[in-house]
C-alpha cells in the first residue's frame, strides 16, 4: 500500500513538473506590432498609350517592395499607387516607372 502511494505521488510531481515547464513563461516575448505609414499618391506619367503600357506601369511598380497597391490609367495619363514610405521611396517608383519607357511628370499626394 505504501508503495502505491509513492508511486502515485511521485507521479503527480512528475506531471505537475512536466506542466511547469511546458507551460511557458509569464515573460513571453512581446510582439512589437509596428505601423507603418501607407502613403497614396497619384502619378503624371507621360507616354501610356494603350492598355498595355497600364499593365507595363502596373507590373513594375508593383513588383517593388513596399508597394501595396498600383493603377494605372494610359486615358487619365497617371497612376495611383499605394505604398509603405518606411519600405520605399519615391525615387525608385520613378526609377521603375522611367525604366520602362515612360516619363514621370509630377507626383501629386492628394
């Protein structure tokens, strides 16, 4: 009976051990959930044409990191984009934008 109950016991530590340990700490890092700012601004661009030179601004611009959103419009001449200034700056969304063959003619934060 004495046996019994040391087994017992000594199995209630052991849980009671294994519990402490795989419960985790109080101390957890803490996620530091940083905002970033999201910047929307509107692009003159001279020399779209067609829809294709859309998708070409388009596709460029959104390949760069930062950039949350981009539409362009060859009829309105412009393109309105969507970015994370902490990612990106606006000197490589002209250095993409004049990379593909057209011309940057203002940029215009509405």
């Amino acid at each position: 009976m004495c046996k019994q109950k040391l087994t017992v016991r000594l199995i209630l530590i052991v849980f009671v051990m294994i519990a402490i340990s795989c419960g985790g700490s109080k101390n957890k890092a803490i996620k530091t959930d940083v905002k970033q700012k999201l910047v929307a601004i509107e692009v003159s661009i001279g020399g779209m044409f067609c829809i294709d030179c859309e998708q070409t601004i388009q596709k460029r611009v959104g390949e760069l990191e930062g950039i949350k959103s981009v539409k362009a419009s060859y009829v309105a001449g412009n393109a309105m984009i969507e970015f994370y200034s902490e990612k990106i700056d606006t000197i490589k969304i002209r250095e993409a934008i004049t990379g593909s063959g057209y011309t940057v003619k203002k940029f215009i934060v509405p």
